[in-house]
C-alpha cells in the first residue's frame, strides 16, 4: 500500500508527486483529451502557416479566449489564416451563434485578393448558410458590409482583417488596425459566422478548427 502522504518512490535522486497529486492530475489530463487535444494546444495560442494567434485578446476592454484557428484552403492554394476570439470557449455552432456576447473573427491574408473575389466568397458563404428569409432581413447590413470592403479596393498578401462584435453596437469592421466601419445588429454578425460555422461552411475541417476540435 502507498502511503498519500509520502511520495512514490523512484530512481535514485529523483523524487515524484505524491500518490494524491498524481491521481488528481492524471485525472484532469484524461478530462483535456476527452475534449480533443486542441484545448491545451488553443490556451497556449497557435500558430497557423506562419501567423501567430496569441490564447488572449481584447475588445473593447472585454477579454476574449482564442477558442480555434485554422488555415483556408483552395485545393493548394493558402488563402489566409483566420482565428476566432470569445469569452469562453465552445465546441458547438450553436453555443456560439445562440450567445450574444463580444467575440471578434481575425484574419490575415496569405496571397493577394482582390477585393471582388473577396466579396463574392463573402456572399456565396451567406447565401450557403442562411435561409432567404434571413438574408432578407439584414439585406441593408449586408450591402453596408460590402461597400466597406469595397472601399479598400486591393487587399495585399499580410493584410489584417479584423470582425469584432459587441452587443447592443454591431460588427466593426478593422483593416490592419485601421476602422472602416460599423454594421449594426446582432442577426448580421450572427449570419456572418454561419459563413466559417453554418452546416454549409466555406471549408470543413476550417470549421472543426475555428471550434477547437482540430488545428487543421
């Protein structure tokens, strides 16, 4: 029998963790990989094809966890990098979109982008992943969302596209730390995330990713 009191014995010099300790951090270990083993990885930030998501930031003095990160792809092609920040992290769609709270959606780009084909990938994932009844109803927010984009014109290689949402304000809309605007209501930032996290998301594993079930 181990007396908890007194530390397992080991090769000679080394003394290990108590009996208690031991069990006690044995079972917190199998709980992290029971939630994926993202979840260590996320809260010590990640780092996707070269671009560094730290495990913390803010939104106007609200802190926010990086809940995943994860790489656009378009068949070799990387497209950007993007990360999404909440209060709390959840692995589940619904959980994030059915919370109204501050969250923020960072992206970087890895190549050159035309500011067309950035808002027809844009349209084409809010199509996919919100009902026409929905689209109808924040179809103003939209097309404010797109004049934005549309004043920036080229969005070179290492450009910094920032969503941060807060309740009771709307979308403000960031390009390497510089605001081009905001768009009002909750139902626009929600339709917007359904882009990344809808059940027709622009890329899979992006999805698992942004949820923090796979940094892929």
């Amino acid at each position: 029998m181990i007396d908890e009191g007194q530390g397992i014995s080991g090769p000679a010099g080394v003394r290990r963790l108590p009996a208690s300790l031991a069990g006690f951090l044995s079972v917190i270990m199998a709980a992290c990989l029971a939630l994926g083993a993202p979840a260590w990885a996320v809260q010590a930030g990640v780092e996707v094809a070269g671009v560094r998501f730290p495990a913390q930031a803010q939104v106007a003095g609200n802190p926010l966890v990086l809940n995943g990160a994860g790489l656009r792809r378009i068949l070799l092609m990387k497209i950007y990098a993007v990360g999404l920040y909440l209060p709390v992290r959840m692995q589940t769609p619904s959980a994030i979109l059915g919370r109204d709270g501050p969250r923020s959606m960072r992206v970087t780009l890895l190549r050159d982008v035309s500011t067309d084909e950035n808002v027809d990938a844009l349209l084409d994932g809010l199509v996919d992943n919100n009902s026409p009844a929905e689209m109808a109803a924040i179809q103003g927010e939209v097309a404010q969302f797109f004049r934005l984009l549309k004043m920036i014109h080229t969005v070179p290689e290492g450009t910094v596209i920032q969503m941060d949402y807060l309740p009771g304000e709307g979308t403000h809309l960031s390009v390497n730390g510089v605001r081009q605007g905001t768009i009002p209501g909750s139902a626009f930032n929600r339709a917007l995330l359904k882009i990344w996290l809808g059940e027709d998301p622009i890329q899979t594993g992006l999805k698992q990713a942004l949820l923090g079930l796979d940094q892929g």
